[in-house]
C-alpha cells in the first residue's frame, strides 16, 4: 500500500477535509478497485477449481491439473506487479509503438510456428507458459491509440486520414487475427477503439463511414467461412441439431436452466461433468449459472461492470487533469472488460453466436489473466500518479 504523510500541522485541517481521513495519512490508491479485482480473482479460482476437475482427470489423470498451472499464473502475476505498479505511465507511452510492433511480430510468428488447438493458431508453446498473441495485442492497441489521440488530437477530430490513421493499425492486426482465426478479438479491438475515438470527439460521420464498411466486412467473413456460417444458423435454432452444431449452446442452456434462482450449489454441476465442452474456460458462465444460480451470476457480472465503471471514473479524472494518455487508456480498458463481459455472455446464453472469448479474470486462460492483471496494474498506476499530483499540488499551495 502506498501512503502520503502530512507535512505540516498548518495544512493538517484542509488535508483532513479534503481527504476524509482519521489518522496522519491518507491512501493514494483505488481501494475499491483493488478490491474489486481481489474478489474476482478469489472467484475465478474456486469456478475454476470446480469446473476443471472432470476435464484435468479425464485428460491428464490429475484432477488438479488446470488449478495448479492457475496457482502458478497467480505467482507470475504477482511478480510482474512489483514492475508495472512501480513503472512511470510515461514509459508505456514513449514505447508504445515498440510494443505494438512487438504484438504484431507475435501475430506473425504464431502464424507461422503456433500450436494449434481446435484448428485455430492463437498459442505459442514455450515450456510450461502458453502464450496467446491475441491478447498482448488488445493492451498494446490501446497503448497505441492512447498515445494516438494524446500527441494529435486536433488531427483526428478535424481530418478522415487523421480518423482513419490508428484504425489502419486495428484492421493490420485484424487481418492477421483473422488468418488464426479470431474473429471474437477481432470485434473486441474494433468496438473498443471506435469508442475511445468516440470519446475523443471525432466527428459522427466519420463514424458512420467506418460502422458501415465494417458490418459488411462482418458479413462476408462469415459468409466465406463455413464454419462461421453454421455457428450463426446453429445460434438461431441450436435445437435443430443439439448434437452437432449446437451441442454447445443447447448443453449451456441446459446447465442455465438446471440453475434456476439459486443455482444447484457449488460443486453440484451436473454439464461440466464431460457434457459441456470448454466449462472451464469460454462457458464458465454457464456452470456459474448451474451451480449458484441466477443470484450469483448477477453477483459476479455486477462486480465485473462495477470495476469497468471504475476504470472509466479513472479515466475521466486523468483526462481532467489533463493526462490525455492515461485517460484514454484507463477508459479504453473499462470498455473492454464490459464489451468483452457482454460479449462471453450473450455467447453463453444464446443471445450472439459463440466467439470464443474468456470471461474476463473468471475463465481458465493463463494470457487473458496475465494481460487482465496488468491492465489493472496500469489503472492503479494511472490513479496514483493522478491522486499523487494532486496531492503534492494541495501541499505545495499558499501558506
């Protein structure tokens, strides 16, 4: 924890009602995202543990197995933390280009020497960490689009090319995910980036250009795979093939349904018994929902929009002070950590076809928590760096 102590008793009182405080020091981090964070990594764990066992034993004869590769992502996040908490948010700036340079380097090679799961390239096998480009690439977009829009943004408000210059990069990496493929990251990226631009103040009819070409683009990819065109058909009715295309969705609804309002308990889950594939990563949310029901599952989507509206408070309190970069980032990861919630989500349920994206902090997938964690290490970065100038601002005033 990081503390600022009170310098003289002359500014004692005006500290103390700025800050609400009871003792000689006051807190200069969010408390309530760490909070958040703590409560959905406790979570993450014990669905994990839950949901892993049938899968670990079945395949690797350890029902322990996913839970302790999760133990050891727990540890490495807990190291990285001591670099990125303490890493200024000026450093993330200036390299951003390296970074994002870096990511699609990455996107490159798993193309070209990835191991493949599912028919699809998105990992890189070194030893016991497999890497998923795909999601170094979310965070260094955003690094990317932040710096974008803080070193020119009269350029993207007043000029298409200036609009169209960070979207470029996105639809780069977009091809490249999409030759995995990754059309779920994809949508992701896209979404994200034409919010933060919205936020920025680019012009609506710019908007109106790129939403267009983008739907289109949607259709046909779609059209021109197969498989994505019996994922939408199966999506409308899954009951018309339940042990084909929409085995997956008819079992998830199936363990929705078995939950009803308080769920079977923890542990009871009958579909993650072999039934439902990929319980214990992209569909987690349906054994949340068979085993605590309706009420924990609202629990846990309203902790998770709870710590994207906290993202998003950072981000507006940074971009008042005129921290261009890390407001835009701070907002940038709030909208993909809600977009991407909604997006798991309404695959689980039937309401969008399945795309293959975790549940963000929930889902087993070492990338996605690795990369989770350390957009949480920059919005406590970002909300320190904000309070801790303000608070040297207060000090500093007249005497």
């Amino acid at each position: 924890m990081i503390y600022l102590q009170k310098k003289n008793s002359k500014n004692k009182g005006n500290i103390e009602e700025k800050y609400n405080t009871k003792d000689s020091f006051f807190i200069l981090y969010d408390r309530m995202l760490v909070w958040l964070t703590l409560s959905l990594f406790s979570i993450g764990f014990i669905m994990v543990l839950s949901t892993s066992i049938p899968i670990s034993q079945n395949i690797y004869h350890d029902p322990f197995f996913f839970i302790k590769r999760e133990i050891f992502y727990f540890f490495l996040i807990f190291l990285l933390s001591f670099i990125f908490l303490r890493t200024p948010i000026v450093f993330w700036e200036k390299n951003s280009n390296i970074i994002l340079i870096f990511s699609i380097l990455l996107l490159v090679f798993v193309l070209l020497a990835g191991h493949s799961i599912h028919g699809s390239f998105r990992w890189i096998n070194i030893g016991f960490l497999h890497i998923q480009p795909s999601e170094i690439c979310k965070i260094s977009s955003f690094c990317y689009i932040s710096s974008y829009l803080s070193r020119k943004p009269n350029e993207v408000r007043n000029n298409f090319w200036g609009f169209f210059k960070p979207l470029s990069i996105i639809i780069i990496q977009s091809i490249l995910l999409l030759a995995e493929p990754d059309l779920g990251t994809v949508i992701v990226l896209f979404f994200t980036t034409l919010s933060i631009l919205f936020i920025s103040g680019a012009k609506i009819g710019q908007f109106f250009i790129i939403i267009s070409f983008s739907i289109l683009t949607v259709i046909l990819l779609i059209l021109l795979e197969p498989y994505r065109i019996k994922r939408v058909l199966s999506f409308w009715n899954p009951w018309e093939d339940p042990f084909g295309n929409g085995y997956q969705l008819t079992q998830s609804l199936i363990a929705l349904g078995r939950g009803n309002l308080l769920g079977q308990g923890l542990g009871n889950s009958i579909q993650k018994l072999n039934y439902l594939p990929d319980a214990h990563s992209d569909f987690i949310f349906s054994i949340i929902g068979e085993e605590l029901g309706y009420i924990g599952s609202f629990l846990i989507l309203l902790i998770i929009f709870t710590l994207s509206l906290r993202a998003m408070y950072i981000g507006e309190r940074s971009l008042e002070k005129k921290q261009i970069f890390s407001g835009f980032l701070a907002c940038s990861i709030g909208i993909w950590f809600s977009f991407q919630t909604s997006i798991n989500v309404g695959s689980v349920t039937g309401i969008l076809p399945t795309k293959g994206l975790t549940l963000p902090f929930i889902s087993y997938g070492g990338s996605s928590l690795i990369i989770n964690s350390i957009a949480i290490f920059f919005l406590l970065r970002i909300d320190f760096e904000t309070r801790l100038r303000t608070s040297q601002a207060f000090l500093r005033g007249p005497k």
